[in-house]
C-alpha cells in the first residue's frame, strides 16, 4: 500500500515478513480499505454524521463533546505541522496524565500522520531517555505538570528538537499556539499499514521494546473484542484506571467510547476511592481496571449497586476466582476477564457475562484464533499445559529488536504465557512461561498458589515465585502484605502454610513465606515478578 509517511523511519525497522506473525481477516468487517486514518473513523465520522455534540470527554470540572475534541486535535496538528515542522512518519513523545488534552494531542498526531509514542507518567529521565532513543523521537507534547523531567530528557537527546507544553500557566505553551491555529485539518491520507503507534511493553521483565501498531490495527481491535464481548453502546459512560500511554487504557478509555460514539470519563489519579466517586458522579456504566482494584472496591458494593454500572472489565494480570466471586457478590455484577497483550494491541481471549467460568480467562476472540503448543510449537491435547500461541488481525512488531524471533514462531504470536484448553475450549491461565515452578518435579503455577492465600482473611496481596532449593531444585515462596491488625510473624507463616495446603493440593504450599509491606509493580499495576526475585532469600516460615 503506498504509505504517506515522508520520514519512512518506521518502515525502514519493521521485522522482515518472514519474521512477523501471519495475520487473519476473517471477519468482513476486518477487511479495510489500502488508504485509512483512524482519527477519521474515531473521531471526524461522528461530526460528520451529525453527531457533533455528542458528549465525548468527561472530567472533574470539564465536559467537551465530540465537535469540541475535533476543533482542539485540528488545532493541534496545524501547530505541529506549521509550529513545530513535523512531517508524516515522525515519531511524536506523548506524556501527560489521563487528561482530556492528552487525547487531543493523540488525535492531532494521526490527524498530521505522526507516529504516537505514549509514556506512563510514572517514567522517570532515565527511562524516558531510552524510548526517545529506540524511537528517534523527534517531537514531544507534555503536560506542564511533568515539565522538569521533560526538559532534562530534551536536553540529552539532540534530536528531540521540538517540545511543547500544555495545562500550563505560560503564554507561549500549546494553547497560546492553539489559538493561533485554524479549526479545520485536512487528515494525512495515511496507508492502513502506516505506523500510528510505537507501544512500549510495561516492563516486566525489566527490558523495553517497542511494539509497532498500524493505522488498521486501531480499528482492527474495535471491531473485534468491543464488538462481540463488551458490547457497549453510544449512551454508555466509560471510566478506568489504566494510563491511556498503556494499549489496556487507550482502548478502554479512548478507542473503544469513540467507536461507538459514548462518552469516556478521565481521571487523573485513580485508585479505588477515585474511581469509586468517579462511578457515582459521573454516572459511568463499564469499568476497566485491574484486580487489585476489584478488591478494594468489593468493600463498597452496596453503594456501587445503586449507581448505573453495569459492566466491568478486568485485564493486565490474571483474574483470580476468589476475586471474580468476592465483585459478583459485592456488586451483582459477572466481571469480564481477558487477556491481551502490548504485543498483540488489546484483548484477543476473553468471554461475556454469560459464558463466564470460573478460573477461566475465557474463548478466542471474534477475529483470533488461539492454541496450546509444547515446546517444538505443536499444538498439545486438551488439558495440557503449554505456551500460548495466537492469530488474528493484529501481532507483534518489534521495532528493530531481535526478541522479534522469540515472540513469533511458524506465523504464531507466542505470548509467553503458559496455558491449557479444556474440553470446550476454554482457556485457563497457569503462569508466565518463565515463572512456572517446577519442584521436587511437580508442575505449580503461581497462580494458583495465590488464589488460594488471597482466600485467607489476613492477606491483603499476595504474589508467589520459584526460588532455588538444594533438594527440590525451587520451592514455591509466597510474599504477603498482610492486612492491618495482623502480625507478620513466623505463627502467621504458618497459619499460611497450613491454609493453603487445605485449600489446594498441598505439593503446592509456600514452603517459605516472606512479609512485605508492598509489592513491587509497573505504573500499570501489572506485578513485576522479576523484583522479587532480585529480593533476598532470607523468608519466615521456611520449612
């Protein structure tokens, strides 16, 4: 297809097509035109049907509708295209908090033919300075609020030459520009298969690398997870936790309301007492967060059941059974899990209200395919465990990097997810491939270790590894935050101990068990099981 990007950086480092996963367009609504913006599906169609004053962002104090997010993306592009000489293929740093300037700024960048980096806020100089590194980025839009950290990175990367601020207080940031700028853009005639997004993995193995996302790939996601699972409709009220610089959050928060001409609620920090006034003032109808955040908030289910929520949406890591039934009583409401990955864009297994199991994430998604394989990639009967492998219209593109070979294998995306398919086809969650403990020549997946200390009153959180032992070449070590009022100490070990071994087959038990006063996680809230193993292995209760 003829792309439109001038500055063909992006084209020039996509893997080989040897090397990249095949992709399936089974669906008719998958099979897109050679030339498409996602910003004139997303956002321009609803103007131009009318739709104009449809609300379209919600925020403390802030309402704009869907015109109004038009009018500012539009001014934006012309101040990066005149301003700031950014040409079709740069890449664009985005950094702010889930604000509605933020998704302004994402839009302008499709509009102008730009390539959107987002960053988590959390990121710090030295992080931020390698994504501008392994993208070249050229232009950057940030909140006034992250200026300093911004401004030290610019000073270190001579090529970022274009930085602009806004939310800010001066009369020379964004908005000054903006004021100067027309209310109409002609959208970059962008070939599908144009790079809009350079998404960085959340890092949890401790290494970024940056996944490469179409134009089609965009609407390809809202066509098949939201369509068929989801389910929403243009009066619903969207509202979450995830940062909008994570894929989880941007189809959540921003892709998935536009698709369907709703209304997305942006909170700047968002925990659980945020989210839950968010819920109620705001009158928000499908929650995305993670299970964490179930958890604090099941405390408040009488008060979440007289407000219009009627969905929710669980991702980023495993959903353990005992917080799916803790939510459903709480709040009356069957959660919806699934799995997706930075990878693959969005969600690609997942189930419905009404075909919600237990311990299970659930089917392939309309659209994708997926399968159990060992280790040589063939695919293993019903019942065993092995790697996830998937298919769809989306896949992983790592910009120039050689993991490239380890995540696509014979056309399939290997997620780096142990699995197994049961007899219908449902498929359960075991661990990360690299986290399975093997002890004394037992298989245990962490989580279900976890699931099963998550059961006992006293923990608050819970995560589990494999840690090297002599004689049974790892054990199964638990980290606990225990909740208020409860001692960390070694008869609390083993009260653990002998809970789990009641609970579930009791090979699996924490055979050491070390008290934490948190966990360590990305910005997304997704665990980083590598920290803790780079903790001591000093634990009470060893045994």
């Amino acid at each position: 297809m003829p792309s439109a990007h001038i500055d063909t950086f992006a084209r020039d480092n996509l893997p080989p097509p040897e090397l990249q996963p095949e992709y399936v367009f089974d669906l008719p609504e998958l099979r897109f035109p050679a030339q498409l913006n996602c910003a004139t599906e997303l956002l321009d169609r609803h103007v131009a049907q009318g739709n104009g004053e449809r609300v379209c962002i919600r925020a403390p104090g802030l309402a704009w509708t869907y015109a109004d997010l038009a009018e500012k993306a539009n001014r934006i592009a012309h101040v990066l295209v005149r301003d700031m000489g950014l040409v079709p293929g740069n890449r664009v740093l985005l950094r702010a908090p889930n604000n509605p300037m933020l998704v302004a700024c994402w839009f302008a960048v499709m509009k102008a033919g730009g390539i959107a980096v987002a960053t988590m806020p959390l990121l710090r100089v030295k992080e931020l300075a390698s994504i501008v590194d392994i993208a070249e980025v050229t232009h950057a839009l940030c909140d006034a609020a992250l200026a300093d950290d911004m401004k030290r990175v610019a000073e270190q990367a001579p090529g970022l030459r274009h930085v602009r601020y806004f939310n800010g207080t001066d009369d020379d940031g964004l908005e000054a520009d903006m004021r100067q700028a027309p209310a109409q853009f002609d959208n970059v005639d962008t070939a599908a298969d144009d790079t809009c997004i350079l998404g960085f993995t959340s890092g949890t193995t401790g290494v970024p690398k940056a996944t490469m996302h179409f134009h089609r790939d965009v609407m390809a996601v809202c066509a098949c997870w939201p369509a068929h699972v989801l389910k929403p409709n243009a009066q619903d009220v969207f509202i979450g936790s995830p940062p909008l610089a994570f894929t989880f959050g941007l189809g959540g928060l921003v892709l998935f309301p536009m698709s369907v001409g709703a209304c997305t609620v942006l909170l700047e920090k968002a925990g659980p007492q945020q989210l839950l006034e968010g819920i109620r003032d705001f009158g928000a109808t499908i929650l995305f967060t993670a299970p964490t955040s179930y958890r604090a908030l099941a405390a408040h289910g009488q008060a979440l059941r007289g407000t219009p929520l009627r969905k929710c949406v669980s991702a980023g890591e495993a959903l353990p059974a005992s917080t799916r039934q803790l939510w459903k009583e709480a709040t009356g409401i069957e959660p919806i899990d699934g799995i997706g990955s930075t990878e693959m864009l969005h969600i690609f297994i997942s189930h419905d209200e009404a075909h919600a199991r237990p311990g299970a994430t659930g089917t392939p998604v309309p659209g994708y395919r997926a399968r159990v394989v060992d280790a040589q990639g063939v695919e293993v009967p019903p019942g065993t465990v092995g790697r996830l492998a998937v298919q769809g219209p989306t896949g992983c593109r790592y910009l120039a990097d050689a993991r490239q070979r380890e995540y696509v294998q014979a056309g399939w995306n290997l997620t780096g997810d142990a699995y197994l398919m049961d007899a219908d086809g449902y498929f359960h969650y075991q661990a990360r491939t690299d986290d399975m403990i093997v002890s004394a020549g037992y298989n245990i997946a962490a989580p279900d270790v976890e699931d099963a200390l998550m059961q006992h009153p006293a923990v608050a959180e819970c995560a589990v590894i494999g840690a090297p032992d002599e004689q049974r070449g790892q054990i199964v070590k638990a980290f606990v935050v225990l909740r208020p009022g409860h001692a960390a100490d070694g008869a609390m070990a083993e009260a653990l101990q002998r809970f789990v071994k009641a609970t579930v087959a009791p090979y699996k038990y924490p055979r050491a068990v070390r008290f934490v006063d948190s966990l360590p996680r990305t910005a997304t809230g997704k665990l980083q099981r590598f920290r803790l193993h780079e903790l001591d292995h000093v634990a009470l209760g060893r045994r």
